[in-house]
C-alpha cells in the first residue's frame, strides 16, 4: 500500500493535512515527546505526525472519525504499535482508552470543534498533563485574549478559568492539502494547579459571563441585572465597568 494515497478530503469532516516536513519536525519539537509519554493524537490524518511521535515514546493512540483513513492507518506496517480508535473524539472517555493516563495529547482538530473540543479538555483534565492543538489563528488570539483588548471575550473567561493558553508559533495556509483560507497556530494548554471556578458555581459562572459579552459595550450594572449579586462582591467590584476590563477572578466572584 502506498504511504500516501491520494485521499478524497471531507468537507464535513474539516480535513486538511499538514504536508511540510519541517514543519511537521517544528511541532515535535514543541511538543518534545519522551520515552515514557503516553500520548494521544486526535485526527492523524494519514499519519505524518504518528510516524514521527511513534519512536519517542512508550505509549500511543490516535483517534480518527475517518472510515477510509482508519482503513489505511491499519494497514501501516511502519505504524502497528500505535492504537488507531474509530470515533469521534467528543465521545472519548480519555480513561476508557487502550493506554495509561495521564495523556500528552496532540491534534489537528477541525477548525469548527475547537471549542467543544477544548470544553470536552475540560471535563476530563484529571486524565491530562498537556495539550497542544492546531487552531485557527483568531481561535489562538481570543484564547489568550489580554485584559482590556477586543480579543478578551467569553471564550477568554471560560477557558482561562481552568487552562492555561499559550501560542507557541503561527501557522501559513500554503503547508496545508487541500489549503485552507485562513492562518493557523499551534497552541499550548495547560491546566490551573486549581480551577479559578468550582464546579459547584460553574454553571452560574458561565450565565454571567454569557450575559455579560453578549453585550460588550455596555456596563455589567446593565447586563446582570437578575443575577442577585451579593452586596460584598457590589463593593468589591465597580459595576460602571464593562465585561473586558474584569479578571477571570472578578467573574468567578461574581459568580459566588
């Protein structure tokens, strides 16, 4: 079987293959995998990064939403030693995979499920140590938006309440088959030592930073109006302020 065979891309499936060997190169470098990892790559595609990861470390799975590339992913000699998993990653129990936790996980994810994908990161950051993710590059610039910029939104505060964000370099479209329209960027994420919010209060947390954004321009006194805010947090926090000049912290107070 060919190494590459010419592979019908899917639309729905959002693929698009990285082609660049020193790029490829620059992300292992980034990600510098060692011998006793176990990692997990989302969307190999037709295995450019796996056969690259494969040597450097103990443990290996990989999973695709792809029938056809699950077929030739198989079918690698050079690639027998790395789990291939049928499925669509957002059903993934990161526990229920065929090796040991905690992970380093890798993906070039479709640029349509990053957020998703990054809340599912979330759900089950006891089963991770460190991710790195191809994301869109305005994906990259709002999740480690800074205080106080138009970058700064509610993926921001969502996010940040419990990952760590951090670009580590930015992407050209011409690296990519077929090429997409838009600059790409690899990402780090890392987890908090603890959550800047509790799962108690996460679910009000998210209403006041979604009512908050969805009107930006104004000041919080008129966006969380029915909140019940306490008087404590009213005299901690100026409510003339508006949402992108308030720290993750000052949301999850809000949110006590």
């Amino acid at each position: 079987m060919a190494k590459y065979p010419q592979h019908t891309f899917r639309k729905k499936w959002g693929q698009n293959f990285l082609t660049d060997t020193n790029l490829l190169l620059k992300i292992i470098r980034t990600v510098d995998p060692k011998s006793e990892d176990s990692f997990l790559e989302v969307g190999p595609g037709e295995g450019a990064l796996t056969e690259k990861i494969l040597p450097l470390v103990k443990h290996l799975a990989a999973i695709e939403i792809d029938p056809k590339l699950i077929e030739f992913l198989n079918g690698r000699d050079d690639l027998q030693n790395c789990h291939f998993i049928h499925g669509d990653v957002l059903k993934q129990k990161l526990d229920e995979l065929p090796i040991p936790t905690p992970l380093k996980i890798l993906g070039n994810i479709p640029y349509n499920i990053t957020s998703p994908i990054l809340f599912w990161l979330i759900e089950q950051r006891s089963c991770w140590d460190e991710a790195y993710f191809m994301v869109q590059k305005e994906m990259a610039d709002r999740l480690t938006g800074k205080l106080g910029t138009k970058a700064y939104g509610r993926l921001t505060v969502m996010i940040g309440a419990f990952l760590k964000v951090e670009t580590c370099f930015t992407i050209p479209p011409d690296v990519f088959i077929p090429k997409p329209k838009i600059k790409s960027a690899i990402i780090k994420l890392v987890k908090h030592n603890e959550p800047i919010v509790s799962n108690e209060t996460f679910s009000r947390f998210e209403k006041i930073v979604a009512a908050a954004f969805s009107q930006r321009r104004k000041m919080i006194r008129n966006t969380l109006t029915g909140f019940g805010i306490s008087e404590e947090v009213k005299e901690k926090i100026d409510f003339t302020r508006r949402p992108e000049t308030l720290t993750i912290e000052e949301f999850s107070d809000l949110s006590k």
